[in-house]
C-alpha cells in the first residue's frame, strides 16, 4: 500500500486545474482560458485500486494520492496575488512529490525559467509534467522534451490533460513514487474543500467565461448565504459578485440585467450538476475598492496568509 501527496505546480494557465480534474476524474478546480484563475489550494484524492479481489471479493485498494492543485507562480502585484503565490511555494516542503506541469504549446520564457530555479531549491522530489502535447507537432514535440531532460527532474512525462492522453502513465510514475503507508484519508473522502466553496467558485467560472479579458482579474464571488435541501430537494445561493471599480460594475450587470442573467443561469446549471439538486440562485454586484489588498476580506475567501502563520 502506497500513500503521499503531490502538489501541481506550474505558471498560469499551465493546465494544473484540468490535470487535477482529470486525475481525480471529478470536476474539483474550475477551468478558464483566463490566466491566474486558480487563487486557492485545492486537495482532490484518488484511491488506486489493484487488479486482484480481497477475501470479500472487493477490489483491494493498492495506492492513495492526494494531488494538491496550486495557485499558478506569477509576479505578483497586489496581496491577493502575494497569497496565491506563497500558497503554491509553501506546498513545495508539505508534500512527497512536486509535479512541475509546464504548458508545452508555449515556448520558454524567463517564467519557466524563474519557476524551474524555484523548484530546484527544494529538496522534494520532483518530476516534470509536460502537458498540452496535443496542441504540438509531433516534430516540435521532441526538441521540447529534449531541452527539459537536461534539467534534472526524475522523470519527465509527456500528456495531455484536456485529452487525457498518457495520463494513465503519469498515474503510475506518481505512484511509485509514493512513500509505503496507509491512506491519508478515507476511501470516500474527495475534497477539503466545503461546499460553500464550490458556490463561489462555479459562479466565479461563469463571470470568467463570459466577461472580458481585463475583468476578471479584479473580480470575487462571496456566498452570503447557503441552504441546504429543502424537502424538496431545492437549495438555495445568494451570492455577492465583488469588482474593485465602479466603471466594472454596468459590465457585470450588462444592458437591462443580460450579462448577470447569463452568468446565474450558466452558473445554476453547473450547481444543479454538482449538488444533484435543484438550485435557487440570487446574485448581486458590490463594488469594493482595493479588495485585492483587503487582508480580512482575503482571510473570508479562505486565502492562507503567511503573516498570521
């Protein structure tokens, strides 16, 4: 029996949140083509069954791997960021395995580079998850992998988790590097993360997909207040949409309520999947300037700090 942790870590926009998604084989960390989306630290667990029955004629578990997905390494610029990043570098010394997932469709940058010198201070193991290979030629595939060989990572391994392409390869290159022991959780267990988390979290994907580019950036969701199933199995969300400037809230909002309509049903939809239930689902826009610099408000979002460590 193996058991350890593993935590993605890589720029924005590398593909850690799908990775995740696909290893755990359950949407946990929400997706966006929009750089800097993953803000906290999400476990998602896999148990790895073997191929021989037990003596109850269950398949025995053989492996346990709690994947850990990062916020992604940037500059930062404000200390909403300054947390993201310090959550992604405090995992390097809190788990068995860094997994450094670089996006192979982009060339290399001083990014990678800042973020491969990182990972190399740090005395965890660690491999090297080439992902997005199949948005890359076969013959510019190669060069790639050849120029990350010479940077002294255990193993290398070429996937793509949008596809999920070598993924069952890369499951087993973790597993074997995982320490022998029992199961850090129980068989059942998925998350840490609460439910409330998932609301704003599902909701925040919606105003990603669906508002330009340069907003999202400077946006939260808060759930002020959840319910649970009535008996009727009908939950209820209200929700607040933060944005730090005035100017950001008519485009929230949209002409005559549109965008913020289109936002709650996309969002209701995702709940409804999530929860297995029917959903209310009541959304507000608040400006609140500087919220990104707002410690107490980033404690809220459940944003770790290192300063109250």
């Amino acid at each position: 029996m193996k058991s350890g942790i593993v935590a993605l870590v890589g720029r924005p926009n590398a593909g850690k949140s799908t990775l995740l998604n696909r290893l755990v084989g359950q949407k946990l960390a929400i997706v966006s083509d929009k750089p800097q989306t993953t803000r906290n630290r999400i476990v998602g667990v896999k148990n790895i069954e073997g191929q021989a029955h037990g003596p109850t004629g269950q398949r025995e578990l053989r492996g346990q791997i709690a994947f850990l997905d990062t916020p992604g390494i940037h500059k930062p610029l404000h200390r909403l960021n300054v947390r993201m990043v310090d959550s992604a570098i405090d995992s390097f010394g809190e788990v068995d395995l860094i997994a450094v997932v670089i996006d192979a469709s982009e060339p290399s940058g001083g990014g990678d580079r800042f973020l491969l010198d990182l990972v190399k201070r740090s005395q965890t193991p660690r491999i090297l998850v080439l992902n997005k290979v199949d948005l890359v030629e076969k013959t510019a595939l190669l060069p790639r992998i050849l120029e990350f060989e010479q940077e002294g990572f255990d193993e290398l391994v070429p996937v793509s988790a949008k596809s999920g392409d070598n993924i069952d390869r890369l499951e087993d290159v973790f597993l074997a590097k995982m320490p022998e022991g029992d199961p850090i959780y129980p068989e059942d267990f998925l998350t840490d993360q609460p439910e409330r988390f998932f609301v704003a979290e599902l909701v925040r994907e919606q105003v990603l997909q669906q508002t330009r580019d340069e907003l999202p950036f400077s946006t939260a969701v808060v759930v002020d207040k959840f319910e649970e199933p009535n008996e009727k199995n009908l939950m209820r969300f209200y929700c607040t949409i933060l944005v730090d400037r005035e100017s950001q809230k008519p485009i929230i909002v949209g002409k005559a309520g549109a965008m913020i309509k289109s936002i709650g049903t996309a969002a209701r939809k995702e709940l409804e999947a999530f929860f297995d239930a029917k959903v209310f689902l009541d959304l507000h826009v608040k400006v609140k300037e500087s919220w990104r610099d707002d410690e107490r408000l980033l404690d809220s979002l459940g944003l770790p700090s290192r300063r109250r460590k």
